[in-house]
C-alpha cells in the first residue's frame, strides 16, 4: 500500500480533497510483519477483508472502491456482490501474463456502478489490442495510458513520460469521481 506508485496515485487525489483510505491485505500484512514472501489469500478472505475496511469507513454505497492489480479485481468483484459508488482499477489483470486465454471479466456483467480502468497499453496483464477485442458491459469505461506497462510506465523511446501517465490517470480518475457525485 506504500508503493511509490500507489503514494503518487494516493497524494494526488489527496491534493484534489478527496478522503483515501488505505489498507493491506492479510497476506501482505503478514509479509510485512515477518519478511516472509507470501502467496495471496483466496478470494473470500480478500473480499471479506476488504468488505470489513469498506464498512469501517462509511459503507458501500458512500465508497468509491479502488486498487491496483489484484486489488483492483477485488474492488471489482467485490461491486459485483454489493452495491458501491463506483470501481477504479489501475492496472487490471485481465489475464495472468502468457495467458490470454483465461480472461477474468465474468463478474463484470454483475456489477451495477461505475468502474473505470485505467490500463498501460503494453500491460501484460492485458494489452489495448488485447483487451479491445472483449466484450465488457456499458458501465465499464478503459482509460489507456500511452506505451504504459502494469505500472502505466511508458518505455523512454516512446517520448512519454511516466509523470504525464501518472498526471493523465489522476485527471481521469478525478473526472470519474466528480462525475459520481
């Protein structure tokens, strides 16, 4: 939850007055706490985790549910069992990296708010012209940063910079936010 990405991603909303919330989840505190590298938990524990944060800060339908990767799937898949405000994903893992095949997208027909995905378009967890060809329902809205990998960090030789993907994905979540409310 410390991550320079998830610090930037997390001081710029700040800055815009929003109220963020962090958290880690139970595989990931426990890293913390003994320098053990850990699997993630299932599912349920990382859903009922998340749940009893959500609760603890105003109850679904007042949040606006995020993560990055695996914590964006859960915010997701967690608006797909109980109402929320909305849903933004940095960095969606649409797939496993090398396997295209085993999409991750069935929950999304289930989920009735808004959700935003903000998404490299050399994600490896998901490429634009990957991702393009499926079929996501009308509340999922793709924001794809330029030549942006799972962290939206373009390659030098693309003249972009991994401030301006940073800055874009910020505006678009900002607009999204205020657009919710």
């Amino acid at each position: 939850m410390d991550s320079d990405f998830m610090n930037a991603m997390a001081d710029g909303l700040c800055r815009e007055r929003f109220e963020v919330v962090r958290f880690e989840f139970p595989y990931m505190q426990e890293r913390r706490r003994t320098g053990k590298k850990r699997p993630p938990n299932r599912a349920p524990v990382l859903l009922s985790h998340f749940a009893e944060v959500v609760d603890r800060f105003g109850g679904p339908e007042k949040c606006i549910v995020a993560g990055k990767s695996m914590g964006g799937r859960m915010a997701s898949m967690l608006a797909a069992e109980r109402p929320v405000r909305g849903v933004i994903c940095l960095g969606y893992p649409f797939h496993a990296p090398g396997k295209p095949d085993r999409v991750r997208i069935e929950h999304f027909s289930q989920v009735a708010a808004p959700v935003l995905i903000l998404q490299g378009e050399r994600d490896p967890f998901g490429k634009k012209e990957e991702v393009s060809r499926y079929v996501l329902p009308d509340n999922v809205n793709l924001s794809w940063l330029p030549d942006g990998d799972h962290d939206l960090k373009p390659r030098k030789k693309s003249g972009y910079t991994h401030e301006e993907n940073l800055q874009q994905a910020l505006q678009a979540m900002t607009e999204f936010i205020l657009a919710d409310t």
